[in-house]
C-alpha cells in the first residue's frame, strides 16, 4: 500500500517508521538535532513549500533514512494508511 503526502510524492506504507506531528516533536532538542543532522547529509525531502505540518520518518530494504516535511496533519496521514483501523481490530 502507499501513501500519498502532497504534490507528487507517494511513498510505500511498510517503509514508514513513524510519523511525527511537526509542532509537538520539534519541542524536543534531540529531535530537532536530529531533523538538522538529516537535513546537512541530504535525507530531507520538502514536499510542499507551505507551512510544514509534520514529518515522516521512512527507512528503505537498504537501510537508508529519508525525512518527507508535508504540510499534511499527522492525524490525517495516520488515518490514510490504515494503522488505526488495525489497532482498533486488535
């Protein structure tokens, strides 16, 4: 399955290892060390140039660390790939 996160850009739902309200996560340092330290080795991917609602964090089969910045809410990302409805089935 994928995920489509604004523009262009769709991603498969199994490479996603989280995704992060933009607002609330970047309160912490270590995160936003972490975003900074993505952002100067060329692993961020803008996706819109409007005001950034959240990230994904996604890891490919090689192992390889990619950050998407969408202006899409988390919550709404959440609910398209379906990871609610298989939590609420549990």
């Amino acid at each position: 399955m994928y995920l489509h996160l604004g523009q262009d850009t769709v991603i498969k739902v199994s490479d996603i290892v989280g995704i992060f309200d933009m607002e609330t996560s970047t309160i912490s340092r270590s995160t936003r060390d972490y975003l900074s330290a993505a952002q100067k080795k060329g692993r961020v991917v803008n996706v819109s140039m409007e005001m950034p609602k959240s990230f994904v964090l996604c890891c490919d089969k090689s192992n390889r660390m990619t950050v998407y910045i969408t202006q899409i809410s988390s919550s709404t990302l959440l609910k398209r790939t379906g990871f609610i409805d298989e939590i609420s089935n549990v």
